[in-house]
C-alpha cells in the first residue's frame, strides 16, 4: 500500500473518530496563532513535501516566531530565531521541560529511560546518570585518555585501507560507539565483531527512518498508521534488536558484579536497583535500565559520528579549510605528540572549524520535541499543559543576527578580528536549558581529538571535484543525514 493510500485510509478513520469523540480537547488555553487546520489532517496542506522544516520556516514568515501547527490532530507550538527558544527553554526552563514523544521511537521507548521519561523520573534518572557518567570519567583525564586511545586504533585502520575509496560511515559510529561502551558496558568492542556492527547499522538505521519523508508522515499520522505496515515496522524492530542486545549485557554484569567495585554505568545502576528494591514506585527499575542505557547509547554513538562525516565531506569540498587546519595542527601539537585536550585553546582556527560544522550540519533542526510541564504563559498566550513545543534550534544556528553568512560554510563566524575563538550566544547545537544534552562535555572532547588526530595523520581525498560536492542532506526530518560518499585517507 502506498503513502498516498494510507494517506486516504487514515482520513477516513480519522472522521470517524473525530465525529465518535467530539471537538478536540486542544481548543483549551490561548495558542499562538497559525494556520487552521482541518478535521484530523490538522494543517497538512500548508506541509511542504521536502520536511517539517521546510513548513515550519514558511509559516514562520507569515506568523512570526512563535505559531502553532497542527501536526494531524494535536497543536504543537513552534519556536523560532534565537531569542524565542532561549527565552523558552532557559528563562522558563523548569515549564519547558517535559519531553514529547517521537512516533517512529516511541513503541519501544514508551516514555521510558533518561531521554524520553518526564517528570520526577526524568529527573531522577538525569541526576543519577550525569553523576554515574562523572563518576566514571566524564570530564576527567580518564576519559580524554580512552579517546586518545580509541583515535589511534582508528588510524591503525584507516592506514589498512592504503587509500583506496572507502564509506566512513561505520567507522565513525565505532569509535564514537566505543567512548560509550566503555563507559555504559565497562568494554570496547572490535571494529569487525558482527554483533556490534548490526547494532550500529540499525542505530544508524533508525535514524535514517526517522528523519526520513515517511517518519515524518508517520509522525502526524502514528495513531492509524502504526496498524498498517511500512517503514516504522522497521524502526520497530531495529529498536528491539538492540534492547535484546543491551539486555543480554545486563545479564552478564549481573553474572559478575561486584558490589564493592562497580565496573561501569550498568553495575552502578543494578546496585541502585538492589538498594531501592524495597520502595514503592521507585524509578530504578529493569525498564529504565535498558531504555535509559539505549538512549545514551544511542545519543552517544549517532550525534558525534554524524558530526565527523559532514566534516570530512566539508573539507572536500573545502579543501584549503583542511590545509589550514593541518597547518595549525602542525605549528601546535607535531606530527608525532597525541592531540591533547590543552592544545585547544592554542589551535582556534581547527576550534572554529568545529563549530561551525556543528552549525552548518544542523544535525537535529528542530531539536527532541518538548512539551510544558503545566498550564504556562509564553508571550501573551496560555500553553496548556502537555502542549507539545518544537525548538527549531535551526532558526537559531542560522540566525542572520549572528552569522553573516547563515547558509554558507565559514569558520569565520567563529572567529573575531585577532583570529581568536569567538563565541556566539546562537551557537546551540546541543540544545539549551534543563533538557540539553547531557554527554555534551563527551561529545566536545570527541569531536576535537578525533578531528584533530585524523587530519594529524592523513590528508582526505575525493573521486569527485570539489565543485560537484553536494552538501545537501540525504534525508531531513528529526536529524539532518548527509549524504553517502567515499573519501580516501592519504598518510600525510
């Protein structure tokens, strides 16, 4: 069965119910204004086929930054530019918290585990996992050290390859994979065990799907659609494969835990489990364990490998960016000392560079769907509690304001007159106030050392001209993908 007939058959079920139920209940509080919407399909029409985005930033320039779509039957308010999603998220952060569901996800994660889960959970779960990741080397030397590590077995593997044309994509998601294995699993896992790479590729997978026209659709339309087959079966499944994997580790650490020594995030957490076993409603149960381990999981791995293939295809593009960069590289750290995270501060340029492959790929443009936490006022309207809020932190990554070219490449807008790191209040890739990302400090350390130690030890190469590089994303939805290529890595 095709979209358009599913289209056709959700219309049809969808009256029905409209007509069994009555006005719907989000007619309550005072919505910014928008679109009217019709019955069920909510404002599809005024949906532009290449995306959410693509609408969001239409109705933008007719409603302001702050408007209401409906996304099939449920309003969700849409918040654009730089000072609206601050404004919301930092200055009414507590009211802006809660967390919306994603439908392509949602069947397995059903509001569970560190990302997903709201309320006292949520809270509960952020605060024991950010100490639990501290505890075990977030933000230490400890950490910095595993990815010093993890870049040199990823050299030693780009060098197999003498370079011949290869796809970068699996091993991006093994080496950033890896940071957080070893801190949720206590291991590393070989680049060729089959098992890891299945996760990965269906990790990546879902991402895909999820960010793809169809999990979109799915989106406005989950309530219907999820009865029918398509592409959210998958989803469905890949997301079970890996909760089976995950929950196979679960019962190996419960095999040789030892309480006197945890090993990792999961043996913090079974301890957790057996000091609370006795409390009534307690958050640390085996659900959480193995939702909240899959988001940071997947959080961990998905996020900082997507970051590093954009910035290879951008040097491809750009190639005197990355001869500048390796310049920098050399003058700072050598051909033959590790990159270090105190080299930093003395390389702005590679530090720009960073940034602004951050703001450019745009990687999650409307940010994970949030929802207020109780009945709140937002700039002379009333958000009912549950109203559904996108951050369309795109708006803010490419705020005019701030960035003199927002569509355009250019470290520059990281940098001020004296070729120093400049920072921009608009910079947010990682998303802002209570619900920002909580492996940021992991995700900053990766990308540097890992950029810095592949372009250290080769120069990149292309079968294509530069010119002919297209920097368009293959899919963009929930995620911006971008597009599948092949690049060589020459020994330098």
């Amino acid at each position: 069965m095709d979209i358009g007939s599913l289209l056709l058959l959700a219309t049809l079920l969808g009256l029905l119910l409209l007509l069994a139920r009555g006005p719907a209940a989000s007619r309550k509080g005072r919505l910014p204004p928008g679109p009217r919407p019709l019955p069920l399909l909510g404002n599809i029409l005024q949906m532009d086929c290449h995306g959410l985005l693509k609408s969001f930033l239409a109705l933008r320039d007719k409603y302001g930054d702050v408007f209401t779509i409906f996304l099939g039957s449920r309003p969700v308010v849409v918040l654009c530019g730089t000072e609206a999603v601050k404004e919301a998220l930092v200055e009414k952060a507590e009211e802006f918290s809660g967390r919306a569901p994603v439908a392509m996800v949602d069947s397995v994660l059903q509001g569970q585990g560190v990302v997903f889960a709201n309320g006292e959970t949520w809270k509960t779960l952020r605060r024991f996992s950010l100490a639990t990741l501290r505890d075990f080397g977030m933000g230490k030397r400890t950490i910095e050290e595993r990815i010093q590590e993890e870049a040199q077995c990823l050299v030693e593997e780009l060098q197999k390859s003498k370079g011949a044309l290869l796809d970068p994509t699996f091993l991006f998601h093994s080496i950033t994979a890896n940071i957080i294995c070893s801190i949720v699993f206590g291991q590393r896992f070989s680049y060729h065990d089959k098992q890891f790479q299945d996760v990965l590729n269906k990790f990546n997978d879902t991402f895909t799907l999820t960010s793809s026209l169809w999990g979109q659709i799915f989106e406005l339309f989950s309530g219907f659609l999820k009865f029918f087959p398509g592409p959210h079966r998958r989803a469905h499944n890949n997301l079970t494969f890996i909760s089976a994997f995950i929950a196979e580790n679960v019962e190996k650490h419960k095999e040789s835990l030892d309480p006197s020594a945890p090993r990792d995030f999961i043996d913090a957490y079974l301890l957790r489990m057996e000091k609370e076993k006795g409390i009534a409603n307690t958050k640390f149960h085996y659900r959480n364990l193995i939702m909240t381990v899959m988001s940071l999981f997947f959080a961990g791995t998905e996020t900082t490998s997507t970051t590093l293939r954009y910035a290879c295809l951008l040097l491809l593009k750009y190639p005197w960016v990355a001869e500048k960069v390796q310049e920098e590289i050399d003058h700072v750290i050598g051909r033959n000392c590790l990159p270090d995270l105190k080299d930093r501060a003395k390389m702005p340029y590679t530090d720009a560079v960073i940034h602004e492959t951050q703001r450019f790929s745009d990687l999650l443009p409307m940010a994970v769907p949030h929802c207020v936490t109780q009945d709140t006022s937002f700039r002379g309207y009333l958000l009912p509690k549950g109203t559904e809020v996108y951050p369309a932190l795109s708006t803010a990554l490419h705020d005019p304001r701030y960035f003199e070219k927002p569509h355009a490449f250019d470290p520059n807008h990281f940098l001020d007159a004296q070729g120093s790191l400049k920072k921009s209040e608009a910079f947010i890739p990682f998303s802002s106030g209570k619900r920002t990302c909580l492996g940021e400090g992991i995700a900053r350390m990766e990308l540097f050392l890992f950029f810095t130690t592949i372009l250290q030890n080769f120069s990149l190469s292309s079968s294509m001209h530069p010119d002919s590089i297209d920097l368009t994303p293959r899919v963009s939805g929930v995620g911006n993908v971008p597009p599948i290529y092949q690049l060589r890595f020459h020994p330098r």
